[in-house]
C-alpha cells in the first residue's frame, strides 16, 4: 500500500484563496504551535481548482503532481506570503519526494524531486526537497532532528493521518 502526502505549507494568509474554491477546505497545523499552517491538496481539491480555471498543462517532467494552472494558482497565492508544496510517497520502503516554493508572486524552488531508494538513500537530510523548502519557510531544525521533524511532518504519512490527527484550524 502506498501512503502520499500532497499538501501546501505557508502561512495562513499565503492558503486564505483556497478558500475561494470550496468553503469547506479546512487547514490543518502539524503541532499545537505551529506557526505553518497545512492544506491537504487532495483529487477533489485539485478538481475544483481546474473546473473554475481550467486543467492547464501537465509538465513532461512529473517531479510534482500539479499542473500548470495548479502551479500559476500558487504563485498568485505566494503574494500573501510563502508557500510551498511538498509531495512523498512511500511504498515498500521506498520514498519519493518533491517540493515546490514560490514566493512574492515567483517561483524560487523546484520542482525538485528525489527518489531516496537506491543511490540516494543516504542522502543528507539536509538536501532532500521537503527539507529544503521547509527551511526557506523558516523552519529551523536542531539536530539529530531535520526540518521535516522539526514541523511535525514526519508524524504523518498521509493526507488522512494529517485529516485524522492534525490540529484543524477554523479561520
């Protein structure tokens, strides 16, 4: 069984647009204090924002699971502040991971994506993607712990463990 999490990470006027697309999207913080604040981008989410603004395309490159009006979204989302999409998978042992991170309206990160089975299964925490744009987010992390501790994140191993567990937010 694969467990994915699909969501976008920033601030919570940065996700306030979503909003605009289907009243009952709820975000999510990953501890009580957290300053970040979680929206879980799942099938019906994704959907709503193609019906109102069209599919756009689908980059040859599926580093991430969004397409181009998803991406042009976000970044129009970004003028609010900070935001990033952070996407893994896991199945059998093996994740992958990507992330992206506009800010001020621009695109300043990814997509990168890394598959950490294999060769890259010992790479430095410090460099794999959700790590990356949740530093640019200003997550500071203190070792042995790395930015995806340090969040929450790695208590979670899917969109419905976030749904189920997470602190949900009512802006």
């Amino acid at each position: 069984m694969t467990d994915a999490i699909r969501i976008f990470v920033g601030e919570l006027a940065a996700l306030q647009p979503f909003k605009g697309l289907a009243s009952e999207v709820r975000f999510y913080t990953l501890t009580p204090d957290a300053d970040l604040v979680v929206l879980l981008f799942d099938d019906e989410l994704q959907d709503r924002l193609h019906s109102r603004f069209g599919t756009g395309d689908w980059p040859e490159n599926q580093a991430v699971n969004l397409s181009t009006t998803d991406q042009t979204f976000a970044a129009e989302c970004s003028r609010h502040g900070s935001l990033a999409y952070l996407q893994s998978e896991s199945d059998a042992g093996a994740t992958f991971q990507s992330a992206v991170l506009w800010q001020n309206g621009a695109l300043t990160i990814g997509p990168v994506a890394l598959d950490l089975g294999g060769a890259n299964a010992g790479r430095a925490a410090s460099l794999r993607p959700i790590n990356v744009a949740l530093r640019a987010l200003g997550v500071k992390a203190e070792p042995p712990c790395d930015e995806c501790a340090a969040f929450g994140l790695a208590g979670f191993a899917s969109n419905a463990d976030i749904r189920a567990r997470g602190w949900s937010l009512r802006p």
